[in-house]
C-alpha cells in the first residue's frame, strides 16, 4: 500500500466496506470478505483511479483493528479468539496446546488483521531458523524454565525494515529429551512479501560428570578395590537429585558386575508418573603389583575354595 498514514474516522462503516452484517458475523466470513476485497482492488484487476479508491479505503481498514467489527464483549463472552488478544510483552509457548494461543505480545505495530489473516494472502513462508538450547541432565529430569532473547527484522510502521527485540519463554518438562524441538509460529524475521520465519528450538542434553542416560534410565560406572569386590562392602552411591545412597554389596562382584535401583532415572514422558532406572556398572582395580608372599598367600586361598 502507500507510505501516507490514513487514520481512520470514527464515523467510517466498515462493516458497509467488507459488505457484511453488523451483527451475527462470523470471523471466517470476514475473513473471506477481506479477501474478496484485496481481490476486487488488486493493481493488476484494476485501474487507476481504482487503485486511489483502494488506497484510501484499505489504507483505512489496515489500520484498523478487528476488534471494531463487534460491538465491545464480556469479558467471559468475548467472540474474538486467544490469539488476536493483545496482553503481555512476551510470547510464551506451551507445547500442549495450539501455539497460537500460548504466544501472546505487547502492543503491536502491526494491526490483529495483518496477523490473523496473513494466510488468505497466499504469501510464501520464511524457512524456520533453528537454535539450540543447552539443558543439564537435572532440568530435563526435573523440569525449568529456559528464557531466551531474541532480535528480528520485522517492517516498521514507515515500511522500512528495523530490528526488534522479544523475550520467549520455553518451559522445560520433565522427561524431555535430547533433540526435542519447540516450534514458536511467527516470530521469526519478517521479509516482503513472505509471511513471517517460524523459530525452532533444539535440546541439547549437556554432558553429566557422572551419569548417562539411556532412555529413561541413567548409567554411571562405580569402581571398586579388588579386596572390596571378593570380601563384600558398602558404596555411597550419589543420585541425580544430589542425595547419596548407601548400597551394600555381597555379592561377588566382576567386572562389568551391574546393580539396578529401580525408579531413580529419568521421568517418563509416555507414562506420567513413572521413572527409569539407575544402572551402576563396577569396574574393580586390580593391583598393578603383588610380591611374591602375597601371590603364595592368594594361590592357597584360591586352591582351597571349593
């Protein structure tokens, strides 16, 4: 459209422009009329003094924000959906329901209309951008909330291209794993012509001193002296919430000896409520000497062992 501001009147019937009722429309019908109406006044369908006409009364219209097609709603009966709602200053995401309901915005530039019916305009979509976000092993286990900066190009009110700052807000579910994306619809670079870029973001599970998951369950390796292995010990054992555990072993333990203590992995995405399990894994060290009088003594030992 043109550069100049058009400022819509109070007096202007923008239900007589769409050609729609005032009362008992649907915002699908308007939908279809604002696209009808885009149709009608297209350069390429029209003349000259078509396009002034369009000028003024599109210009007008753009600017203006759904809301003035119905009269002013309760609160508790609003007919306009979640996501044209105008609220916070951030977009926060809930990967358990539609995305466009779960972003909200401060007061923008850009009208609810541009926003909402972008779609009709059949404009092609900005390949999404990809980033990652590092989690430790204790908030993939435990859940957080992970809040990210963003910078975007985005058209200003004057038609020239500025960047734009955003706070999103991913809450981190307990059980999410490596490679895990979260999609927010929109919020990426805007470029004319295209609808704006989605952003996806990518877990990336950071290494752990100590364990390693597999699954649901969590792996960690325990070494142990060889006197402790053949006579039997107890072993401290530290769990992912920063607890130790004191395990008793009688066993006689080998290498690669595993030992399960059920329900201390990781949560369960699939079954809520559920946890995998801890595998400790022993590595027992060998003497790297032994004299000969102890080589004697272990020799009798083991030939008396049945």
């Amino acid at each position: 459209m043109g550069g100049g501001n058009h400022s819509p009147s109070p007096s202007q019937d923008f239900h007589g422009i769409l050609n729609v009722a005032k009362t008992g429309v649907s915002i699908k019908d308007i939908g279809k009329a604002y696209k009808n109406l885009i149709m009608r006044w297209h350069p390429q369908t029209s003349t000259l003094t078509k396009q002034n006409q369009n000028s003024t009364m599109m210009g007008a219209f753009r600017h203006q924000s759904l809301d003035n097609f119905f009269s002013p709603p309760s609160t508790s009966t609003s007919m306009a959906p979640n996501f044209l709602s105008k609220s916070s200053s951030t977009r926060t995401f809930n990967p358990n329901t539609p995305s466009l309901n779960t972003l909200s915005k401060s007061a923008s530039r850009r009208s609810s209309v541009n926003i909402s019916y972008s779609g009709f305009l059949s404009k092609k979509k900005v390949l999404p951008v990809e980033k990652k976000v590092e989690c430790t092993l204790e908030e993939l286990c435990y859940g957080c909330e992970k809040k990210i900066n963003i910078t975007r190009d985005v058209h200003s009110d004057n038609g020239t291209m500025i960047q734009e700052e955003e706070l999103l807000r991913i809450k981190v579910k307990p059980g999410w794993k490596n490679g895990t994306k979260i999609t927010f619809e929109g919020v990426g670079d805007e470029k004319p012509g295209c609808l704006p870029a989605d952003v996806t973001f990518l877990i990336e599970e950071i290494k752990h001193q100590v364990f390693t998951r597999h699954g649901d369950d969590l792996e960690m390796q325990v070494e142990i002296p060889l006197v402790q292995a053949l006579t039997g010990c107890y072993v401290s054992i530290p769990l992912l919430s920063g607890e130790k555990m004191n395990l008793q072993l009688n066993d006689i333990i080998q290498p690669g000896y595993e030992k399960v203590i059920a329900g201390q992995g990781m949560p369960s995405n699939k079954k809520q409520g559920r946890r995998g399990d801890l595998r400790i894994k022993f590595q027992v060290d060998f003497p790297t000497e032994l004299t000969d009088e102890q080589r004697s003594e272990i020799l009798g030992i083991l030939h008396e062992s049945p």
